[in-house]
C-alpha cells in the first residue's frame, strides 16, 4: 500500500462518520460592486444582479448542506456580501486566504445591444480540473435559462491568473441584450440560475445533481395527534390565547411526568424548535423543555404567552421526533404544554 492508498482510507473512515460524501470550501465571487457598478441595460446594474445571483447561490449551498438527505457540504466564503468595491486582487486574497477549494465568479456580459448567449471562461491553458469546473456551469446554465451557448472558453481574467485554486468565471447572459436581459434582471431566473451552479459544483464533485429540501412546518398541539401526557395532565381553557382548542396543564414538583410532543420529520437536517403556552403568574419560572437530543431548555410560563417561543435550533434525524415538557422544576407551580413546532430543513 502506497501512502496516497493509505491517506485516501483515512480520508474516507473520516467521512464515514459524516452523512455527505464531499465537503469543500467554495468561494463566490459576485463581480463588480460599489463604485464599480458593472455593466448596465434594460434598467439593470451588472453589480445588483451578479451580487442576488451569488447570495441565493450561497444560499442553495447552505440549503443542501444542511440536508443530511443528498448532495455534499459546503462551506460557503463570499468576496463580496453587499453592493461595496473589492478590488481584483482582494478578491483572490480572499479565496487564496481562506484556503478555498474552488473559485466561482459570477458576472453579467454586455457588449452591443445585438450579442447574446451564454458563455463560461477557465484561465488560458486551465488545469484539467479547472475546465471540467468551467464545462460544468457552462452546461448548467444553459438547462437553467436555455439561452445560446457561446461555449466553453479561455482567458487571462485577473482573477483567474491569481486564484490559487480551480476557478471559473461565469457571463451568465447579456445584460444589454432584449432577449438576455429577461433572465439576468429576474429574481425567478437568478435564483434558477444559482440552483443550476449548485447542480454544477454537485457534478463537478462527482455527485448527482441533489436538490435539497425545502423547510416543512409541523406543528403539534395538545388536543392533536402526536402528543401524550399521563392522566395527572388536564386540559383546560381558562387561559385566553391558547395554540387550538385548548392547552394542558400540570402542577409541578419533583417528579418529571413530561407530556410529549411527536412530529414525523420527513428530511433530516437543521431545525427550529419553538413552543407555545398561555402564561400567567402561577406558571413555572423555569419549565423544561426536554429536546430530541436529550438537551434541556428552560422557558419562563409567566410571560411570553400566545405566541410562538424560541427553544433551539438543532440537527435533526427524519422520522418521528420528540419533544416533552418535564413537570419537574420549582412546586406550586403550572407547566403548561400546549403546542410545538419544528420547521425545517433549514
Ligand atoms: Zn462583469
């Protein structure tokens, strides 16, 4: 067995223990920006489009990578977050600095009015890598709008010269163009547009294009399916602002009798956890909430009634998923269960 055989099993025991195949670090880069603003056409600013096409690239990343379910993980470094300047070489400090494994950058292409299409650049003489990245989000993209393809090119971009890992660029399609400039200048196309770059970066690590899940809202009530409570629980309404058509209540003391709450997740991945109870003084200070991870959150009943609050934000399993509310915290006192939510994946 050579080292490189030895490392890779290594590397491979390491992402056993993980539910995705790929981690990677990508950075995108938004072109132009501030006192740069790009290219113009159509009531459009280059700077504008390219800037809400990589965030909602950034954002279909962070989407699959919290789906556990398909697809890799990624973690996600932008050159530019906002509509400020960055100029070419802070542009390659930043991926160089953070030790990206691919650079990704996304533009608008202008010209005469007439020129149109769809073009994607890797540096002159790339790297076989840089060009199977390039070919990649060149025939994404062309799925994404179905605009002509002007092909899969070469040229010495600064950014591409000075990046130190595998990059492209791409000219989405042409902003001063009638035809083109439907699809830069729409919030529907660019988001289609950076699904599309997920899709590619997917394939380009050899992965099955995997669109991850959109977040699900189950709530659970007390007087629904999927909760559960000893008899010493009892229902009541004399609280206004209860979750339905009643809550359930329990004097506390030392003894955890918890009324539970299960949800059937669909998808793993991250999820928002929050509760409802109608409060009032007689409720417990500190009422513990038991997650399914085992971890305890205390919520104060005596206020914050009638409204959706907070427990944690928490990676989840698919299936049925549990939270219970525990009577055990100071006696003489009320906890209340009257519905939880999970959303989520996020
Ligand atoms: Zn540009």
């Amino acid at each position: 067995m050579n080292r490189g055989v030895f490392v890779g099993i290594v590397a491979a025991l390491a992402l056993a223990t993980s539910s995705w195949a790929v981690t990677a670090k990508i950075c995108i880069d938004a072109g132009h920006g501030g006192s740069d603003p790009g290219a113009t056409g159509y009531g459009q600013q280059e700077a504008t489009n390219v800037l809400n096409t990589s965030l909602k690239f950034k954002a279909w990343l962070d989407k699959d990578t919290n789906d556990g379910a398909g697809g890799g993980s990624w973690s996600v470094v932008m050159t530019r977050t906002s509509n400020v300047y960055v100029s070419l070489q802070g542009r390659c400090d930043i991926a160089n600095n953070a030790g990206a494994n691919r650079f990704m950058c996304i533009h608008n292409n202008a010209f005469n009015g007439a020129a149109y299409g769809t073009e994607t650049f890797a540096v002159t003489n790339p790297s076989s890598t840089s060009a199977d990245l390039r070919n990649k989000v060149q025939e994404r993209m062309l799925q994404a709008w179905g605009r002509y393809n002007r092909g899969n090119k070469t040229a010495g971009f600064y950014v591409l010269m000075n990046t130190s890992m595998p990059a492209e660029l791409a000219e989405l399609a042409f902003i001063d163009n009638a035809g083109d400039s439907v699809y830069t200048g729409s919030s529907t196309h660019q988001d289609s547009a950076a699904k599309y770059h997920m899709y590619a970066i997917q394939n380009h690590y050899g992965l099955s294009a995997y669109a991850p899940n959109t977040a699900a809202t189950y709530v659970v009530d007390n007087s629904g399916s999927g909760f559960s409570s000893s008899s010493n629980w009892w229902t009541s309404t004399s609280t206004a602002g209860y979750y339905g058509s009643n809550y359930a209540c329990r004097g506390t003391g030392s003894v955890s009798d918890a009324a539970t709450f299960t949800a059937s997740l669909a998808a793993s991945g991250n999820y928002a956890m929050s509760a409802w109870w109608t409060a009032g003084a007689n409720r417990a200070a500190s009422a513990p909430y038991i997650l399914p991870d085992g971890s305890v959150v205390n919520k104060n009943q005596q206020t914050g009634g009638g409204a959706w609050s907070s427990l944690a934000t928490k990676s989840l399993g698919s299936g049925a998923r549990s939270i219970s509310l525990s009577c055990w915290t100071t006696a003489g006192y009320y906890v209340i269960a009257d519905a939880v939510k999970f959303v989520g994946p996020n």
